[in-house]
C-alpha cells in the first residue's frame, strides 16, 4: 500500500532532503471515514549535502483518491512517536 514517491512528497516542507527519505515500520490505522487512515512510521533521512541526518518518527494520513492516494504528513520527529503512542501505531 506504501506509495515512496508520494510520501516523500508529502515531506517537502517537512525536512531538509525529502528524496533521501528511506521509510521502515509504516502503520496503519483505518479512521472513521472509511476512505482514510492514520499513517505512522520511521523515515531515516539525510542533509542537503548527503550526510546522515537520523531517522524520525512521523505521524500523518493518506487518503484514498479516485486516481490514487494522496498522503499529507502533520510531523516528523517532536512528539511524533508519543503522537502515534496515542493512536495505537
């Protein structure tokens, strides 16, 4: 289920090197909508300059499009780790 492309997008204005995004222990959880999900997971990131820069917890949702889906991420790093804590991730 997991669209790399579309998630890195999403991160665009969320991190410094979106392209370098490499995601692990991506969950879901489907919300109420029944055409949307809570999205939690781990993204290891690197700077501009391609040096390691970590890895993060983000929390976010994707949502099912007619064409496709489309992902939106509310936070990477911070609280995100407790954020998905809460939700069960």
């Amino acid at each position: 289920m997991l669209n790399q492309p579309l998630l890195r997008e999403a991160m665009e204005n969320l991190v410094e090197n979106p392209s370098s995004a490499a995601f692990d222990y991506v969950t879901y959880k489907r919300n109420k909508d029944a055409d949307d999900w809570t999205m939690c997971g781990r993204v290891s990131l690197k700077t501009a300059h391609g040096s390691d820069a970590g890895t993060e917890y983000f929390i976010g949702m994707v949502a099912a499009g007619e064409d496709r889906p489309y992902y939106y991420v509310f936070s990477v790093g911070g609280l995100s780790d407790k954020l998905c804590q809460l939700e069960g991730l």
